[in-house]
C-alpha cells in the first residue's frame, strides 16, 4: 500500500507540475501576443482616401501553391513600403542625427506580389524624383495644396502615410493595396536580432553622415552598421541618390536571405526577439494592424526566397531645370508601372 500511495504521490506531483507548466507557457504566449499586437501602430488610409484613387483590379482566384496554405491569400499585392527617416526619439536620434523635428521618406519602394506569391518586384522610387503631389487630406479635416514639382519624399514629410501613398498613387496609376512604414531604430533592431546581414560591396564606403566606413568587399554588418548602408550616399564616388538605391536592393536581398536561413521556426527565443523588433517599429494600413494579418501575409510568402525577388529603380532622367533632381522617364516608367496593375 505504501508504495502504491507513494508512486501516486509522485504522479499527482508530477501531474500538478506539468499543468502548472502548460498554463505559465500558455500565459506566456498570451503576454506575448497581447504585448506583439499592441507594438503595432496604424494608419487608416482606406477612410482618409475614399474612392479618390486606383480602382481595385479584379482578378480571378489563384490557387496556393501548397495544399498546407490553401487558406492563405495568394493573389496578387502591391505594398508601399517606406523607411522613415524621423529623428524623435534618443534611439533615433543617434542613429541619424540632425534635427529631431519632422520626418521624411528616406526609402521609398513599391512591392508588388505576382498572383501566387511565388515571385515578387521591388520598385524603388528615388525621393528626389520630382512629382506633382497631389491635395491631401489631413487629420483635423483641412487638407494640403497641389504642388508641382515637388521632391516625391516630401509628401510624407507634409502629409504622413496618407499623403504618401496618395502621391505614389498618384504618380504610378497602381492602387497601394497595404501601407508599411519601418523607422531608423526598429530597423536596426531587426538585423540584429537576426543576428546580422552579410553584404558585399564594390566600392568603398566613407560617410561620416551616415557613420559608416567599409573597405569595398563582403562584410558582416550589425543593426548600426546595416542602417549606415541603407542611408550612405556621400560617401559613395557619385553621391547620388540612385548609388544609394543600389546599396539598399542588395541590403533587400541580404535580409530575405537572412530570413531565410535564420531557422525562426526552430527558435523560438530569436523568432520573438524578430518579431518584437518588426513590430515595434512598425506603421501600417488599418488592413495589416494585427499580429494575425501581419502573420497572414508573412505565411503566405513562406515560398518565396532571395532569389525570386526582382528589384528595380523606376525609370527617371535628370530634370530639365534642376541637375539635382530627378523625374520619370517616359514611357518606359509607365510601362513599369502598367506591368504590376
């Protein structure tokens, strides 16, 4: 009897022990949750935009290309994303320096997701392309002038994501079917909980600007160090906005690579550690504000690697009246752009 009682003891013990486990791990999950979500700052610029712009494109259904995500969307996207050069914040401020007031658009590109998700195109937009920015809605109900050429990045600066994607809108006729903004910070954050991006470069870099100093060939980069990559122009030998664009498609494509082999879904400690840097950093549509759709739309990209990403710098020639600045160079920008309606 006694060793029966003994053994029985043993099992409710261990029986209390591992219920108690299960429910700290299922708080703990949903802490994380919970504090993942909340990270996630939105902008609703379906409400903000009306029906004054692209039409939604109908397309037939496509099918996933796995029977496991038959679930998931798979139709064709498009998605502005923008790296905001904002310097409020002492984290922000550090890394980018200068005036702590305002903001620009310092990274501006166009994703588009071919129907199936298996390949995608990156267009980058130069921020000193020259546009006609169009009146923009505003939150106290006022709204900003037309203005001819205007630099594209100063749309956001004026108006936020709203007028942002207004304008992209405006200048590429394709209708922006999500928003995502990343900050200085937050980016920085993201690289080095993945521990770092591997990038080779063909010149060398010497920008005290962007406090970034790399002999030409392959490196290593930490959060600070890939950031510096992504806003280096000066010290580039043309310094100009287009070599810029360059270093931050190989930064894309390191990323994706990085990503992809990091094994998130085999650790779980560095997954959460991604995962709270994205989303704290983020700001997005009011379609893609939840730990769920953000997880949706990553899901559903599950197939897509480095190399099924196209990038590309949308078409554009020096501007008549100003050497500095840059425009569209027709037709084949808009050819570009009728291409990923």
């Amino acid at each position: 009897m006694g060793g029966r009682d003994g053994r029985s003891k043993v099992l409710r013990a261990a029986g209390l022990a591992l219920a108690g486990a299960l429910l700290l791990g299922a708080a703990a999950a949903g802490w994380a949750y919970w504090h993942l979500n909340g990270n996630i700052r939105s902008v609703d610029i379906d409400g903000a935009l009306g029906d004054d712009r692209p039409a939604e494109p109908v397309t037939a259904p496509v099918p996933s290309p796995s029977a496991s995500a038959s679930e998931l969307p798979a139709g064709a996207l498009n998605i502005l994303v923008l790296g905001s050069d904002s310097r409020s914040g002492e984290e922000n401020r550090e890394l980018g320096g200068g005036d702590s007031e305002g903001a620009r658009s310092d990274t501006a590109m166009v994703v588009h997701l071919d129907p199936g998700r298996a390949h995608a195109t990156v267009v980058s937009i130069p921020r000193d392309t020259l546009v006609t920015r169009p009146s923009c809605p505003l939150p106290d109900g006022g709204s900003t002038r037309e203005a001819t050429g205007a630099m594209f990045n100063t749309a956001y600066a004026l108006g936020g994501p709203v007028c942002a994607v207004k304008t992209a809108e405006s200048l590429t006729g394709v209708r922006m079917d999500h928003y995502i903004e990343i900050d200085f910070s937050g980016f920085a954050e993201l690289v080095d909980a993945l521990g770092g991006v591997t990038v080779t470069t063909d010149v060398d870099i010497d920008d005290d600007k962007s406090h970034l100093h790399l002999p030409a060939g392959t490196h290593h980069l930490d959060g600070t160090q890939a950031l510096g990559l992504a806003r280096t122009r000066y010290g580039l030998a043309g310094g100009s906005d287009l070599e810029r664009i360059e270093l931050q498609q190989k930064l894309v494509k390191a990323l994706l690579e990085r990503i992809s082999d990091a094994g998130l879904l085999t650790d779980p400690a560095q997954l959460y550690r991604v995962a709270d840097a994205v989303t704290g950093s983020l700001t997005t549509d009011t379609g893609l504000d939840s730990l769920a759709e953000l997880t949706g739309l990553g899901r559903s990209l599950a197939g897509l690697a480095a190399d099924d990403v196209t990038t590309v710098t949308m078409p554009v020639v020096p501007a008549p009246w100003d050497a500095n600045r840059v425009v569209a160079r027709e037709p084949e920008a808009r050819e570009l752009w009728e291409s990923l309606r």
